[in-house]
C-alpha cells in the first residue's frame, strides 16, 4: 500500500466514524463501529467493516442501515475529503469481536495446570571474586 492509499484510507476511517457518530439518524446505525477500511489500488472502491459491538445480533439491521444510507455517506465523504473521486463503499460486517469471544471462552473451560518453576528457572546471585 503507497503512502497516499495509507493516508485516504485513515481519513475515510475517521470521517466515516465521525459521520455515523454524529450525522446519522438512523436508529440502525446508532452504536455502530468502523473498525477497518480496505482500499484498492485505483482508490475507486473501499472496503468498510463494521460492527455493533457487543451485539451480533444486529447485524441485517445494521448493514440494510449502511446500504440505505451509502449515497449520504458518500456525499458527506466528498465534502470533508480533498480527493478527486470518492471510492464506491461497500459495507462488510466484522466477525473479529465474536471470534475473539469464542476463542476466550474455549480458552477458559481449560484446565491448564499453573507452572511452576523448575531448579534451573531459578536465579541465582553471581560471586563477584
């Protein structure tokens, strides 16, 4: 990724999450959380995941919201962005939050044996002749 795809890429972040925050009305969209933006290399089309953190369950609303709202989060875009083309976006949802949480409650139904320190994970002090 070049620098300037770098750069446009964390200004549609912010101003996306700037603009849902703040801009939108729509109820399906409150609480909702840009959590990455992917971009070609044309800059033409963007990638946005997002997710209702907390809340899988939410996840038709969410995105039918997004695609509702996609010709108003553009325009916004093109107003706050100095670009000459404002990239098509398409909304994804972000499975990563329930990943992590299935990983974290697999984790905890192990029982894994604290460790305990063997002789030669001891330290001893050096003899200073």
């Amino acid at each position: 990724m070049t620098i300037r795809q770098d750069r446009i890429r964390e200004l549609i972040h912010s101003h996306l999450s700037s603009i849902l925050l703040i801009d939108v009305t729509d109820p399906a969209l409150k609480g909702v959380t840009i959590t990455d933006v992917k971009l070609d290399r044309e800059i033409e089309y963007a990638d946005v995941y997002v997710n209702a953190l907390g809340d899988e369950d939410r996840r038709g609303d969410v995105l039918g919201g997004l695609k509702r709202a996609n010709g108003f989060l553009r325009r916004e875009l093109g107003k706050r962005l100095r670009i000459r083309n404002i990239p098509v976006l398409h909304f994804h949802w972000d499975h990563t939050m329930a990943e992590a949480a299935h990983i974290e409650e697999i984790l905890s139904t192990l029982d894994i044996p604290p460790e305990t320190p063997t002789p030669d994970d001891t330290i001893e002090p050096e003899d200073n002749k």
